[in-house]
C-alpha cells in the first residue's frame, strides 16, 4: 500500500478527490432531466380538469414535465363527455393537446301512466319517470316505453339539446270472439250497423255491448243486442222467419273491396267501410270505393227486385280518380242470370272464420278475406288459406260459369283437437297394411 494516499500531509490530494465527488453529484441529476419530455394541454372550454395516469393534475389550459414512455391523459369537465386518449412520450418531445369538449344533453322520460318500462335501443333502461345519464349531441336512439294493458309507445330521437319524451298510453281494449251462425246460412251479419260478413261468421270483436242483424231476401231480419266478453266467445244463432211477401221493388247490394276497409258511398251517401251491405230500390245506382292511397273506383250498377248482387272491387294504388264509364256488366251478372257472362268465367268469394286470413287461389296469394275474385275460371280450384295461430285450411271449390262461388274456411286454433269420423284411423291403418302386403306377393 501506498503510505502517501492517507498521509494528511497531502492536502492537495483530499482536495482533488472532494472535486470529483461534487462533479459526479452535479452530473447525475441533470442526466435526468434531459430525459424528461413536456406536454401542454388545453380544452374549449377552458377549466376542464386533467388526469394523468389517472391522477390529478390541474384544470385547463397548464403545462408539465413527464418521464418518457406510454401515460394517459383524461379531462372533465361538467355537463361534457369525458375526453380520454393515450400517447407516447419520447426523451426532450413535447406534446400539445387541444381539446374541443364535446356537450351533453339530458335525455328525460314520463308516461301517463307511470310505471311503464324504459327501452332504449332494445335495452331496458328503468322505469317512468326517470332520466339518464347525459349523452352526447348528435347521437340518436330508439324509444320503447311498455305497460301491461297498454299499447306500446315507439319513437326515435336524435339528440340535438336536452330532450324529455312523454307518453301518454292508450289502454288496449279487451277483445272477444263474435260467432254468429243463422238457418239458413249465407245470410249477411251486421254489426252495430257495419256489415262484416256472411253467416256462419265468426270474428274478434272489442268486448262490450253490441247490435247484432242478420239479413237476408225474402226473410225477415233477425235483430238482436249481446254482450261479448273479454276472451270469450259470444255465440248468435238466428232462425230466419220467410217474410211470406213476394218480391218487392227492393233488393240489396254488397259491396267488397280488396284492400278490406274502403270507404263506400252509394248515390252519393256514405256507408261505411268495406265489405258494406245495403237494401236498395231496384233501379240503376252509383257505387263509389274510396281510399287513401288508391285511385278511387267510381261505376254503376242496375238491381232488380229480390236480387243479391255482390259488388267485387279491386282498387289500383295511385292518387288519381278514376271514373268506370260503362256500366260493371260482369260484376252485374253475378248471380242474377239475367246477363249474358262472359264465357267459362265466373267468380269466387271467399270468407274465413276468423276472418282477415290470408287466401290464395291455386297457389296465387289474392288478398285477404272476406276477398271477391271475378274472371276465374270455370272448372275446379285450390284454395289455402292462413292465419297466424290456426291451422292452415286448404280445400277445392268448383266455379262455373257466370255464377259466384262462395266458401268459408272454418279455420281451427292450432294444437285444438277435431272431431275424426268413427274408426277412421283404423281404415287408415289397414288401407296402409294391405298395399305392405300387396307389394311384397309382387316382390316374391
């Protein structure tokens, strides 16, 4: 060992290594430091409160210094959505953030009356009255507000400034089944007035007292008041009285319109919406179909005495009005035989229980029932028809010429058991038993 390196007599020696110490002192920190980077962050508006790696720094607009490597960067700011980004910071970089804070808006919700579920985009939110969290301008929803015993309130929305959605709900009005049968059959139905079909019938009705007609030529009218109950089924069976007169000047006319429910006007007076039944004079009249969206059908027909004439229309879509010049010949010699119809055509009226199923001729959807086809064929059809929760009824119905075939679909709820004839799956079986045995003698 050196004896001179802690000889205090050596002063100068001490010295130089104090100076060295101090020198590595003053160079460690200022390494760091030049590693460090800056940011610098401001918001419109200004005062927005900034997080940085999720801790609290200062409200807006302010300046710091951070070591490099990934941070994040979050700023608040009341009745604002939440502005959140990351970034990466390298040695000595400097990064600027202009923030532009985005609004939010109240989005409120009320029903009457209260209680009702809240979905928002499929979503259940919570019940009225109530108020989500703030959301952003310009965003949009779709509203769904339920109650039990109440109609659904729908609406979409887009978001422009605080918004508040009231639904008033409507009660959905208890329905029963209205069945109304008469001997004899196809006689016509009328209900508070409205005709809504031909005997046998069977139909929903909103429960509640009701005027129930039955018609028919040459009988006496058969009237009487019921009472349908909520789901349940109200059954009418009216045994028509023959009037004993002989024809009068009078017959009737029922007018049919595909789509249902156009409005009909004979000679100017309004009748109701279709299918309508009327008793007029015989004499020539003017029938007018009206409705939103279609051309208006507008004609003449010629009744005589005891005559049923049933009136098909098929309304066009379109806006115009359109004037029938000539007078419905082929429609007039429907079932009255006193024109010449037009060779091998005759016509199909079609009516289901419950009615407004869907009906289709030989495969062809044609409208629903009750439904008047002209210019069919004579000859033998296919008939289908559907309806949601019944199953589908398919038959054959013969059409000749220059006459009305008319038919119901007697349609049966689906899973309900019917009536088979006696031993008819027996017959079935040994039918299938038979031929088993008929192709396996064939086979030896």
């Amino acid at each position: 060992m050196n004896p001179h390196l802690h000889d205090p007599s050596h002063p100068r020696l001490e010295l130089i290594l104090i100076t060295c110490m101090l020198v590595l002192l003053a160079l460690v920190p200022a390494a760091t430091a030049v590693d460090n980077g800056f940011i610098a962050v401001s918001s419109t508006p200004a005062g927005a409160r900034i997080y940085v790696d999720g801790a609290y720094q200062a409200t807006t607009p302010w300046k710091g210094i951070f070591p490099p490597g990934s941070h994040s960067l979050k700023l608040t700011y009341q009745n604002y959505a939440d502005y959140e980004t990351t970034f990466i910071l390298h040695p000595l970089e400097s990064k600027n953030f202009n923030v532009q804070m985005s609004p939010l808006a109240f989005f409120s919700f009320s029903s009457n009356p209260v209680g009702a579920k809240v979905y928002i985009n499929g979503v259940w939110e919570g019940n009225t009255n109530m108020e989500v969290a703030p959301v952003p301008l310009g965003s949009s929803y779709t509203v769904k507000i339920v109650k039990d015993g109440y109609q659904p309130y729908e609406t979409s929305v887009v978001i422009h400034e605080d918004t508040h959605i009231h639904a008033e709900l409507v009660p959905i009005a208890a329905t029963g089944t209205l069945a109304v049968m008469s001997n004899p059959a196809e006689a016509r139905v009328l209900v508070d007035g409205i005709m809504v079909g031909l005997t046998p019938y069977s139909g929903t009705t909103i429960a509640g007292e009701h005027t129930v007609k039955v018609s028919k030529i040459n009988y006496e009218d058969y009237t009487t008041t019921v009472t349908v109950e909520g789901g349940k089924t109200t059954t009418v069976t009216a045994t028509l009285v023959p009037s004993g007169k002989p024809a009068t000047g009078t017959g009737s006319v029922s007018v049919i319109s595909t789509p249902v429910g156009a409005n009909v006007y004979i000679d100017g007076v309004y009748y109701g919406p279709a299918p309508v039944s009327a008793d007029l004079a015989a004499a020539s009249h003017s029938i007018k179909v009206s409705m939103p969206g279609y051309s208006d059908f507008v004609s003449t027909v010629s009744i005589t005495a005891g005559q049923s004439l049933p009136v098909y229309v098929t309304l066009v879509q379109g806006t115009s009005t359109v004037a029938v010049t000539q007078a419905l010949s082929s429609i007039a010699t429907i079932g009255t035989g006193t024109q010449a119809p037009q060779e091998g055509l005759g016509s199909v009226y079609l009516s289901s229980r419950p009615a407004s199923a869907k009906a289709y001729l030989d495969g062809v959807f044609m409208g629903m029932t009750p439904l008047g086809i002209r210019s069919v064929s004579a000859g033998t059809h296919q008939v289908l028809f559907t309806y949601p929760g019944y199953d589908d009824y398919a038959a054959a119905i013969t059409v000749k010429a220059g006459e009305t075939t008319e038919f119901a679909a007697p349609m049966v709820v689906t899973g309900m058991q019917t009536n088979r004839a006696p031993g008819f799956g027996w017959v079935a079986a040994l039918t299938g038993i038979a031929a088993i045995i008929a192709l396996f003698r064939r086979a030896i």
